[in-house]
C-alpha cells in the first residue's frame, strides 16, 4: 500500500471514529459546573408574591421503607441548589439509567416537554401530560391530581414511579448515587457531610426546582410603567382576564397567576375552593367531560395550573388534548360541557352551563396578553441548563 492509500485510508477511519462518537456522547458521562456556584438562594419572585411554607421531609425507617417523620421548613443553597441540577437531569436516577427528570422538562419549554404525554423509562407512556415549572415555590398543590403539598413531597415520587423512572427502592438509588464518583463530594458541599440519604436527595432536588423562578416577563416590565409597553391587543386581553365576565383572575390570580397565590381563604366564594375548604387545594372541574376516565383529584376536579411562561408549556390540560392557547379559549367561551360538579362559575346558577362566548377580537386579546407572561430568561439561563450537555 502506497503513502497516499494509507492516508486517505487514515482519513476515513477518523472520520467514521469521530462520527461514532458524536453520537455516543451526545451527553457528557460528567456533569460540567461552574467554580463557584450560581447564587440559587437570590429567589426572584413576583411583585406581591412571598415564599409558601415549603418544607422537606425527615425519613424514618419503617419495614423496608422509607416514611415521613417530620418536615422541616425547606432552605435554598448554592451547592444544595447545584447538587438538584445534577441529579435532576442524571439518567442515573431511573432504573435503567435512559431517563431523568428533565427527560420530561426542558427549560426551553418552561420545564413542560411539548407532548401530549410523556415516555417513561421503559418505554412505557404516561397517564398525564409534563406540567411546565415555573415559581413553584408559591404554590401548595402540585401534580396535575394537587396530591402533593410541597416540593420535597412531590420530589421523590416520579423517581420511584413505576413508568416514570421506575426506581422504587430507595435503597437501590442511594447505592447507585453512592457508587458514582461525582455525588459524594457534591454532597460534601451541599450538606456537609459525603453520605448519600433519601431526604438529602430529596432536599437538594426540592432546593434546585424551588430555584426555577421567573418574574422579568413584559407583564413583570409593564407593571412600573401602567403597562405603557403593550400593545392595544395586549391591554384589551388584559382587562379580559380580568374582567366579571370571563373571572379567568378568580381561578389564576395574583401576578403569579395561580391558584394559590395566598392562603386558602383568600380564595373563598366562586365555588373553586370555599373558604378554608383545604382538601381541594387548587382543583376544580372546568367541563372537559360528561363521564371523565381520569377523576384527577375526584369528581373530574384537576389542578389549576400557573400561567406564567403558558405560550411555552402546551399542549395543555391534564390530558394534553388542546394543542393551542386559541383550543383553550374555545373550551372556555363555549366548549364547557354539563357535569354536576362543575365549577359554579361556569353556570349561570341554576345548574346550567354559561357560555361566555368569546368574540375572535377578544380571543385574540386573551392570547395576546397571556404572550405577556413568556420569561425568554428564565428558558436560557445556564444555570437551570442540563450540566451534562457538552
């Protein structure tokens, strides 16, 4: 063989080898992460908004598994935030290492995936759609049924769920974290201590996911300003929003524009919660079905979504079925059907449905305000980004 054969023949080797390994480590095996941590305890929250009692479980041993002993009010570090970014998006933390939590949210989506459903880790679909995460610190329901009542609840039960990630021994994770290089000098820095535990996993995720907050939409900017930065479209849909009429503030209210933007009893009246009813906490039947084969929370009540960063997170609705904002706001205008637990605000208060119908000028206000609410920081800052992405 001639210098020239062996050359080219040199040549297309690398090539074939620098192809194969592009594509084998389309994520790094390491996470890549800043000297000095990224200030995840500065929470930047919504004018008027104050953090919920958050708070994250004391675990006990109780025959082979792991129960909540006590819950202790929820704190925000650096490292502690850090080590939640790492483990949120490690495929480590799924049974058979092909899926993470941000397998399902994507930052550029506001934390939703984009799908009607979601793909667990073997394949296997899920029941209900990803929900977007922003400032779910505020909130005391979470999942699209409000089972959960804090972020350290809620943490851990996607992990251990069956289709999700599938590693419902928390003893196996604990093994697999501790056995991974990476974790135990994290730990180290996040909690003093290189031990890897279930409530410390907990913690440092609950402590990342706490840390996704977003108050610099146009919404947030126009405030200061009796929002001179909208257009005539956006103010209109504004006023809507907030109108008798459409009551969409009752259910998403305050500037967070969720359901529970303050105590329970603030949200008495409407027929959404009644005052100190705690066991709704934030769902309510909206008229999606006559019969629903999913009851969410019972009785066809789901939980009341946030609205910040919604032009991201669709499709929407627990089950993905309205692909647009403009889908949604048909359902509302006069796509409620009859059911007897329906939201009294849908009826004119004899058990019939109201029809607001919307006329298209004001659709197309509504969605234009709630463009308003879309944080483009929030979806590109590095330091809610997957660390293991070269």
């Amino acid at each position: 063989m001639n210098k020239l054969s062996v050359v080219l023949l040199s040549i297309i080797m690398a090539t074939f080898s620098c192809s194969d390994t592009k594509v084998i480590t389309e994520d790094s095996l390491f996470p890549v992460l800043p000297e000095t941590p990224y200030a995840y305890n500065s929470l930047n929250l919504p004018v008027g908004t104050s953090i919920n009692n958050n708070s994250f479980p004391e675990f006990e041993m109780i025959n082979g598994e792991f129960v909540i002993k006590e819950n202790i009010k929820m704190e925000v570090t650096p490292w502690g935030a850090t080590l939640g970014r790492v483990l949120f998006y490690d495929k480590k933390l799924s049974l058979n290492s092909t899926v993470a939590c941000g397998s399902c949210h994507h930052q550029e989506k506001a934390f939703a995936d984009g799908l009607k459903v979601s793909t667990g880790f073997e394949g296997r679909v899920t029941e209900r759609n990803s929900m977007g995460i922003t400032n779910p610190i505020l909130q005391n329901n979470l999942f699209w049924d409000s089972r959960s009542k804090t972020l350290h609840d809620l943490s851990l039960q996607p992990v251990q769920n069956h289709i999700e990630m599938g590693m419902e021994n928390l003893d196996r994770l604990v093994e697999k974290l501790d056995n991974t290089d990476y974790y135990r000098p994290l730990f180290k820095k996040a909690f003093g201590s290189e031990e890897i535990t279930p409530k410390n996993i907990s913690s440092a995720m609950s402590q990342f996911v706490a840390s996704i907050t977003s108050n610099r939409a146009k919404f947030d900017q126009g405030q200061s300003k009796n929002f001179s930065n909208f257009t005539d479209l956006e103010k209109l849909g504004k006023d809507i929003f907030h109108s008798d009429r459409a009551q969409c503030s009752s259910c998403h209210g305050g500037n967070n524009f969720s359901a529970l933007d303050g105590p329970f009893d603030a949200y008495g009246g409407g027929g959404t919660f009644g005052t100190n009813n705690n066991d709704l906490r934030g769902a309510t039947n909206i008229g999606l079905d006559l019969v629903y084969k999913d009851n969410g929370l019972g009785n066809g009540k789901f939980k009341i979504p946030g609205l910040r960063n919604v032009a991201l997170t669709g499709p929407y609705m627990h089950d993905g079925r309205f692909n647009t904002l403009e889908e949604v706001i048909n359902h509302y205008s006069n796509g409620v059907k009859p059911h007897k637990h329906l939201d009294v605000k849908f009826t004119d208060g004899k058990g019939n449905v109201k029809h607001i119908n919307f006329t298209t000028i004001e659709k197309k206000a509504l969605i234009a305000f709630l463009n308003t609410l879309t944080d483009t920081e929030m979806t590109t800052n590095p330091k809610w980004s997957n660390p293991f992405k070269k």
